[in-house]
C-alpha cells in the first residue's frame, strides 16, 4: 500500500476515535462543570443523567465531533495524489487534532496517536511518479539526450509534444532525464484499471465508519480495484443496518429503561426506576423496632405515593402506618398526588417506629413489597428483603 494510503487511513481511523471520545469527553467535561459550579454557587450538583446532557454537554459534544469530521476529511484529501493536496489535508487534521484534544479527551488518547502519526506521515510523502524534486521526467522514446522523439508522461502516459514544458493532461512539470540515466525505449503503459491488489486494512474503513467508509473507499478504489470497492461499499450498507440494529435495541431494553421510558426487561411496565433501601433495628433480642427506608428517583416522573403494602412474616400496622417524607411533608398514600411530590434526581425518607405489638426478631429475614405511584399514573412495585439488627 503506498505511503499516502496509510498516512490518509491512520488520520481517518484517528478521526473515528476522536469521534468516540467526544460522547466520553462532553459527559466527564459536563459532570465537571456541573460539580465545579455547585461548588462556587453552593447549589447542589447535578446527580441525574438527564440533567448532565443539557447545554454544557451538546457543546462539548459539538466542539468534539466537529474536530473528528475534520480529520476525517483531512484524511480523506490526503489520498490526493497531488502533493499539495496531501499536505493541506495533513495540516488540516493535525490542527484540528490538537484544537479538539480537550473535549475528546485525547481522541480517546488512541485517536491522538494515529491522527499523529497519519500527520506527519502525510507531510513528509512526495507526488507519485515524481522526481525527489516533485517533478516528472519524461518517461518514454526520447533517444539520446536532446531528442525530439515522441514522448510521453511519466505520470499519466498522456503524449508530451515536443520543447513541452508541462503535460496537458494532467500538468506535472517535464524534465529531460539527468545525465546517465537510461532512456526509455518504448511509451509509458499505465497499469490495467480495476486489476491492482487492495491492501485488506482499507476493510477498516467500512467497518469503523460503516456507510461513510464503505462510499470514501468506493470512490477512491473504485479505478483501482472495481471489484473490491463494489464488495466494500455492499458490505458497509449491510453492516450499517446491522449495527443499527443491535444498537437501537441495546439503547431500547437497558438505556431506556434505566432512565424511565420503558419497563425493564420482564416487567411490562413503563416504569421509572426508583432505587431503594433501608434496614430494620430492634433495641434488643425482639421487640419494637425501628425501619428505614430512603427511595431515589432516578427516573424522570415525579413519585406521588409510596406505600409498604405488605410485610412477611406478618407484623401488623406496619402496612398502614409507615409513611416517606420529602422536604418535611409526606407523600400520599394512594396514585393521587396531595399536591406533594418526590422529583427526579431526589431521595425521600421514611422512619417508623413499631409498637411493641408489632415485635420484630433480631436476626429474622423481613420481605417488604414496596408499591411506588408516580405522577404519570404508572405505578412500580418492589421487594425488598432486609434482616433486622440490634
């Protein structure tokens, strides 16, 4: 593979990396932020997920991704065979390279690397067909020196009129051959299309950019190898469809219901997810005892009720009596809202004190099913499994 295919694929895989470290970058560069003004302002932080992809976070994302596109196509113009080209698209991906190392983390550290190396490598590669100058020679039929034999380019094997200075065709410069160096007998052949052999890591570029990579290496295969860019530009689509779909139903089953929009597997329910915990105390072998529990919406619908409906082994009045507090006032015992509310992103608390009617064992296994009202109208319903200590 040439040097400025592996410069231009290096810089390119570096651009997806630095892509994918910008989502980690604008979600640590938000939660920074968020607790770096809590801190001045005193304000609590951001908790909740939601909260942390507001404005901070699309900026950062933004800043992020608009560098790794342009290292991608600063890779992509590296492929040029003009020189010039080449090394615009170098500068272009190592500036942006350096401008987008702080939202992406580095380009997730392994993009800065290969964006590096893809760099440097694109600067330092010369025209093909050239001279060490970067100019053509004339490549055919010149006889001996002075000749006006029928010439052709070295570079594109276009005809060269005679006292020419530069090819029509595609404009490199025309040298006679230096001293010493043997003339051609016959014209340049430029090579079959379609028949060269591919390197198998342009097979990169499909699979880390799916659709995007399969139409790059399409376009600049396609004289090449015609065949292989065909099978690279099939395979990209049918993989992006692939990837698509196993990524809308990761985000479907687990992110989604993680964060309230759907139930999580096996429940059925469009539930937010509540998170809660608690211990049970008796002042001694058994007798009264007191329960605990706190609740943490990390959902994004406000919790309305909260209730213990059951308790086993059976200790009664616990059913009816306990009671979860937020900011001093409790929440309602039934789907309808009181007018007070847990919000997302808050924990509420609950303490009751049994009577010595309702003794508790040390060291008994207590399962409380919790039922949880949110505002929606949906409702949640837990167990919880707590052994009670002295």
């Amino acid at each position: 593979m040439a040097t400025k295919d592996t410069a231009a694929i290096l810089t390119i895989v570096g651009g997806v990396f630095y892509a994918i470290g910008g989502f980690s970058g604008a979600v640590v560069g938000s939660a920074f932020l968020s607790g770096l003004s809590a801190g001045v302002t005193g304000a609590a932080p951001a908790t909740g997920s939601f909260d942390l992809f507001g404005g901070t976070f699309f900026l950062i994302l933004a800043w992020g991704l608009a560098a790794a596109i342009l290292i991608i196509v600063g890779g992509v113009v590296m492929f040029s065979p003009d020189p010039a080209r080449r090394k615009r698209g170098s500068y272009l991906a190592i500036a942006m390279m350096i401008i987008g190392a702080v939202p992406t983390i580095g380009g997730a550290v392994i993009g800065f690397i290969l964006t590096l190396a893809g760099g440097v490598l694109g600067l330092g590669t010369r025209g093909e067909g050239t001279s060490p100058m970067g100019q053509a020679f004339p490549a055919a039929g010149t006889g001996a020196a002075g000749s006006e034999g029928p010439r052709f380019c070295a570079n594109c094997g276009a005809p060269l009129n005679p006292g020419t200075k530069f090819c029509s065709s595609c404009g490199q410069p025309v040298l006679s051959a230096p001293a010493g160096m043997p003339s051609p007998s016959a014209p340049w052949t430029a090579p079959v299309k379609g028949a060269e052999t591919i390197s198998r890591w342009w097979w990169l570029l499909p699979i880390l950019l799916s659709w995007i990579g399969g139409l790059i290496a399409y376009f600049v295969l396609r004289d090449r190898n015609a065949k292989t860019a065909r099978n690279m530009l099939i395979f990209s689509i049918v993989w992006t469809v692939v990837v698509g779909a196993i990524t809308f139903g990761l985000f479907f089953v687990f992110f989604a219901s993680v964060f309230g929009h759907v139930g999580a597997p096996g429940t059925g329910l469009a539930t937010p997810l509540v998170i809660v915990s608690g211990d049970i105390t008796v002042p001694s072998s058994n007798g009264p005892a007191v329960i605990a529990i706190s609740a943490l919406n990390v959902g994004n619908n406000p919790i309305t009720g909260f209730t213990i409906s059951s308790v086993s082994p059976n200790v009664g009045g616990i059913v009816n009596n306990f009671t979860l507090m937020y900011a001093g006032k409790p929440l309602s015992h039934s789907a309808l809202s009181s007018g007070t509310s847990l919000p997302a992103d808050s924990t509420g608390t609950g303490v009751l004190d049994t009577s010595s009617a309702n003794p508790m064992v040390f060291g008994t296994t207590y399962t409380l099913t919790v039922t949880i009202y949110f505002q929606n109208g949906v409702m949640q319903i837990q167990t919880l499994t707590f052994t009670a200590q002295i």
